[in-house]
C-alpha cells in the first residue's frame, strides 16, 4: 500500500539543516557527528524529506561527487519512526536518477546491503572497521613523516587523484581546516603518501590514507597517534591485510566491517594498493 510518505517532497538540503541531520543520527543509535555532517553538507549535496507536522527529517543522505567519473552515497538514514515504509529506497531511486550518467560507490552495513542490490549495487570489496588506543607495536616505523605545510596541498591533490582515480580537490583542499593533523611521508624524491586525522565525537578517524607501501602506511599512523591523545578509528581495505595485522598488534580492534560497492562500473578506479583508507565512509 502507499505511505503517506510518498507524497512528502525530497528537498535539497544545506548547512542550516545540520542539526537536523545529527538529530537523525542520533535518532537512529549513532553518533551525532555534527563535525562530519558539516563537511558532507558543504562540500556535497545532501537530500532529505522533511517529517510529518515538520517534526525533524525523516530520511536523508549525503552525495560527494567527484565529477562525470564518480559519486559517493553516504549517510543513507530513516528515522526509526518511518523504517519499512520505502524512505530508503525512494531516497536511493531518487539519487541515482538524479546522478543517471555518473557511476555510483558506497559502503554498505549488513542491513543496508540488501537493498542496494536490489537497485543494481555489486560488492567489489570490504573494509574493516578497527577502533582503539595505538600502543606501538614492535620496531618503530622507519619512514619519515612530518606535519604537512601549506605548500604541500598541491603535491597532496596530485597524488590524491593519481591513487584515487578522480579528482576530490574540493575535499582534500579542505583537510587543513576540517582536520586536527595532516601528515606527509616523503623520500629523497618527494612526498610518498600523506594521512589526516580528524575528530569525530571522542576519537580521531585516520582518513584519508594514501601511502607507497605498507611500511609508509603504518609510520603515517603511528606519527598521527603520537600527536593524539584520544583512540584512532579507521576504515582499512581488508586487502590490506599487513597493516589490519599490525592495527590489531598495536592496539586497535576490530568493531565491524562494511561492503564496498558500485552501480555502473566493475569497480573502484584508481590503485588499491595504495589506497588504505577512505577519508570518511560516507564520500569514500
């Protein structure tokens, strides 16, 4: 039978409905991550429906688009109110015809997977959620890192892209000002990797993570836990199954995982092996 819900509008939303998409985080059990909503709400698009009696939102997600190549969709969420009354698929129709010639990505809990495939998703990869306070594990890391400086964002940008596959400036140019640190790996020729950490409620998220190797992946963390004193949270492409072993020795503990999938491509562009980590799951 039809919801009453499928005649309520889905509006474009801004950052004046910020709260209101923490509220709906928090209406569904997670965090309120009002610091991550703000950077997906500004340098994304974000659509919702408004709820009954304008009582707060009854669905929304986030798009972070990356040109004609590719977009992300995060933070896929229905109030608890409105579950199993086709908001989340009347969102995602709604989202990929308005993105009809952009190959789609997103990260997929167990609940949420089902749908997606109905609508044409396909998994092409995992990550593993680890979570908990880095205790340095073995020899040191011999890499060297240092804080990045202003001069080094258009070094980051073009490395960004080469890994990635897409061109994200509009969000990589923002990790001075959205992250708490921004490190660089670099040789005698030049920057090899780079990694942000940035707070999200009591922790700090290690994203992005683009390193040459295992060896430069695991410095770039370990000289972003020392300048933290809260636990590290990160998303780890479990082909990265080197780095995942030594997260676990130092420390940090597997809490979940999520399924990697895309709508019109056979998968992510780009180089995996030395993409370790997204920035945020939710723009990949």
């Amino acid at each position: 039978m039809p919801s009453p819900l499928d005649a309520l509008p889905i509006r474009r939303l801004t950052t004046h409905d910020l709260v209101s998409c923490a509220d709906l985080s928090e209406n569904r059990g997670w965090p309120r991550e009002e610091h991550k909503w703000g950077l997906l709400l500004t340098a994304g698009t974000g659509y919702g429906i408004d709820a009954p009696g304008g009582n707060g939102l009854a669905g929304a997600c986030v798009v972070t688009s990356y040109g004609p190549g590719l977009a992300a969709i995060g933070m896929l969420l229905v109030a608890k109110e409105y579950v199993r009354q086709g908001v989340g698929r009347r969102m995602m129709q709604h989202t990929i015809a308005e993105f009809q010639d952009t190959a789609l990505t997103l990260y997929a809990t167990e609940s949420g997977q089902p749908l997606y495939e109905q609508l044409g998703f396909k998994t092409t990869g995992k990550a593993t959620r680890v979570l908990g306070r880095f205790q340095p594990h073995g020899l040191a890391p011999t890499v060297a890192t240092r804080p990045a400086t202003a001069s080094d964002l258009p070094v980051i940008v073009r490395l960004d892209s080469e890994v990635f596959g897409e061109d994200r400036t509009h969000m990589i140019t923002r990790l001075p000002a959205f992250a708490d640190q921004l490190r660089v790996a670099e040789d005698a020729h030049g920057i090899t990797g780079y990694a942000a950490a940035w707070p999200n409620m009591d922790t700090h998220v290690v994203g992005p993570l683009i390193a040459r190797d295992t060896a430069t992946a695991k410095a770039l963390i370990a000289s972003l836990a020392a300048g933290t004193e809260r636990p590290l949270r990160s998303d780890i492409d479990v082909r990265h199954d080197e780095l995942l072993d030594w997260l676990k020795n130092s420390g940090l503990e597997p809490v979940g995982s999520t399924a990697v999938m895309v709508h019109k491509i056979r998968d992510l562009p780009g180089d995996w092996t030395r993409r370790f980590a997204p920035l945020t799951v939710a723009a990949g």
